[in-house]
C-alpha cells in the first residue's frame, strides 16, 4: 500500500514537473514587434439584424448586430485585405454614433490576421483592444483606434501593435 503510493506520489510530480516545462513552452509564442499600421477601409457588405422589440431606423437597441465586410487600403489606395466586423449592441437604444456596441474585428492581411474584440461607439471615440492574430501577428497585443478617413474611403483605424 505505501509503495503504491510513493510510486503515485513520484509519477504525480513527474507529471507537475513535465506540465511545469511544457507550460512556458507552449505559452511563450515570438511577440511582434512595435509597429503601427494605418489602414483605409471602403465599405463593401452591411447587414443589420434588428431584434425585437424593433428599433426605430438609425438607431440600434441591445441585441440588435450589425456585420459587415470592408476591403482595406492603405495610404498609397493599395489594396492590403479585408475587415471582417461582427457588432452587438450592448447599451441602451440610441443612435449608431452613439449606441454602444460588443465588436470582433477580424483584419486579413497578407502577413496574417489581427483580431481585436471589445465594447465600442461609432463616434471615433475609444479604442477596441487587440486580443491576438496569426502569421506575423502572433502574440499581438495592442489597441485599434478610429483615425480620419482619406478621400475616397468610408472609414480608417489605426492598429497599434505592441507599446
């Protein structure tokens, strides 16, 4: 019986000891490097899912979701990928600009997606934290912030990675 359990008690601390090796392995993914991307979106597909009870048009009220596909530029009007947006209102009925809205951004670019997820006002106001991303932007972490669109673009964000 003692031997049964020095056997369990060594195999458990192996084990604590191996999980313990492993965990920084696993979890210490290259971060990118500092940069800060502008990029200019055209809007490309809009669909808004008024839930019941029915918001009045142009506003949006608490689980209304509104998704939309945007095709990125950037300053020099070349095409970088796409913006997949997925938005739901989380607040108290109010116009777009002001409604408060739960978003996933998904951008696709050539060196990998950056996907940044967090509560948001359409007014430009605020930041949505970058929560991830794949290729190039692995281990991203950051903020997009609303910047001022150019000529010709419905929207801009700047995506801080790092600092």
């Amino acid at each position: 019986m003692k031997l049964k359990s020095a056997v369990l008690v060594v195999a458990g601390t192996a084990a604590a000891a191996s999980a313990a090796i492993a965990v920084p392995t696993l979890t210490s993914a290259q971060t990118p490097a500092p940069a800060t991307i502008t990029v200019y979106e055209r809007v490309k597909t809009v669909v808004m899912d008024d839930v019941a009870p029915k918001s009045k048009a142009g506003r949006v009220s608490t689980g209304d979701r509104l998704i939309t596909r945007q095709s990125v530029f950037d300053a020099s009007k070349k095409r970088l990928g796409t913006l997949y947006t997925d938005c739901t209102g989380v607040g108290r009925t109010a116009s777009f600009s002001k409604a408060t809205l739960l978003c996933t951004l998904t951008y696709s670019l050539p060196a990998g997606q950056i996907v940044a997820a967090g509560n948001f006002k359409l007014d430009g106001s605020g930041e949505i934290p970058i929560v991830g991303g794949t290729g190039a932007y692995v281990g991203a972490g950051g903020a997009v912030k609303s910047a001022q669109p150019a000529k010709g673009f419905d929207s801009a964000d700047t995506i801080v990675i790092g600092g």
